[in-house]
C-alpha cells in the first residue's frame, strides 16, 4: 500500500465551514475542479464554495492545492 496522499487526506475550509475532512462532512458534498470554474465544493447541485466565488481552501494532507480565502474580496470581472 502507498504512503502517498489521496483523496481520503482531502481537508476543506470555507468562510463557514472550519478545517474539515471530506469525511467528516455530512453526505452529499462534492468537490469538482474544471478549467473554467476552478475548484469548487458542491451540496445538492448548488455551489457552497468556490475558487473564484465564495472563498475556499483545499488541502490534501497539510499541502494546499486551492486557496482564495486569503482573497479579500474577489477579483472584478474584465470588460
């Protein structure tokens, strides 16, 4: 068996939610990463978090991977 970090070592962090596990979060959260939207944390279809939305952090056994939490406000849209 690896010693490598996966998923199962996934932390989440929103303006809501405190440094939590995927795990230990309640059934149905989903995280996604696609070109556009970046990453994003999901509950029922709606958007909870987000790289350029609502602030987020993703963490994968201590090494951050995403974080816009440090963001003061988020970046204005280009014309």
């Amino acid at each position: 068996m690896s010693d490598a970090p996966s998923y199962h070592d996934l932390f989440i962090t929103t303006a809501d939610i405190p440094r939590t596990s995927i795990f230990n979060l309640p059934f149905g959260y989903e995280v996604s990463c696609n070109r556009v939207g970046g990453w994003s944390v999901w509950l029922k279809s709606a958007e909870v978090a987000g790289e350029y939305g609502n602030g987020l952090r993703l963490d994968v056994d201590g090494h951050v991977i995403c974080d816009s939490l440090t963001r003061a406000t988020p970046p204005e849209p280009t014309p």
